[in-house]
C-alpha cells in the first residue's frame, strides 16, 4: 500500500517525465466514432499540455467535433506507460504566452511557423501509469494541485 506522500512524489515524478518527453502520442476521435493516433511534439505549463497543427488537420478537425483527447507519453521503458486523458480546445490567445516554451524545448519559433497556426491547449482530466512507477491513477484536482507546486 502506498503512502499519500509517496503517491504525491509519484506523480510528480511522473509530471517531470512528461514535461521532459521529447514527444508523445496524441490520439483523437473522428467523426466516425474511429480512433486518429500521431506522434506530436508538446509542451506543458503546469499542467496544461499544448501542441501546434495545421489548421486543416485530421486532428484540429477531430477536437473541434470531440474534445475528447488521450495522450500516450514516449517513455524510455516500453514496459511503462504514462497516459493522460483530457478535454483538448484550440488557443490562439494563447500562441505568444506559449511559444517560449517550444522555443525552450525544440528551438521552434512558433509564431513564425505560418503552417502551424493552430495552438490546441489540452486539460488533463486523469493521468493513468503502470509499470517502473507502480499502478496509479489520478485524478484532475490531484494533477493540478502537483504541477503547481501545491502538494
């Protein structure tokens, strides 16, 4: 049985795993109810994720019909996983506030990119984890309150 304050430095060792991925899988809902998987590039402020995208792409298109959004960390143990699940909107107000941080991580310049116009802004909902950190779930209010530094 764990702790409570062993499942607070979980998760946030866990929240410092995925603001250092180099990328992940985000996956989408068509229309048609079928699943849409790609590899993105991210950033996280606190607990929020963004990604950039085209404003024509299958998955722009996909969480302005279904916010619904899965994101599958690329971690260096294929025997662990790290999943967060949330509600993905677009964020043009955002791009400026946000471009520091693709700078900071990829050396991109977003608001230079006229082809990725689109800032898509995701709220985690749940964060699922199996494997080298144990078998966990977490919810909304326990994630925001570790990626602000509150637990």
């Amino acid at each position: 049985m764990t702790t409570p304050s062993s499942t607070e430095n979980t998760l946030q060792t866990l929240l410092a795993l995925l603001y250092k991925s180099r990328f992940c899988f985000l996956s989408t809902v068509r229309p048609n109810g079928h699943p849409h998987n790609v590899p993105i590039w991210y950033v996280m402020d606190r607990e929020y994720i963004y990604f950039c995208s085209t404003s024509r792409s299958v998955k722009v298109a996909n969480v302005r019909s279904n916010p619904n959004v899965a994101i599958a960390a690329y971690l260096d143990n294929p025997e662990t996983g790290l999943i967060v699940e949330g509600c993905a909107r677009l964020r043009p107000d955002l791009r400026e506030s946000v471009s520091k941080f693709f700078e900071q991580k990829y050396e991109w310049n977003i608001q230079e990119d006229d082809e990725y116009d689109s800032l898509i802004e995701v709220e985690p909902s749940k964060l699922i984890t199996w494997g080298q950190y144990g078998d966990g779930h977490w919810s909304a209010a326990e994630i925001r309150k570790a990626a602000r530094g509150e637990g």
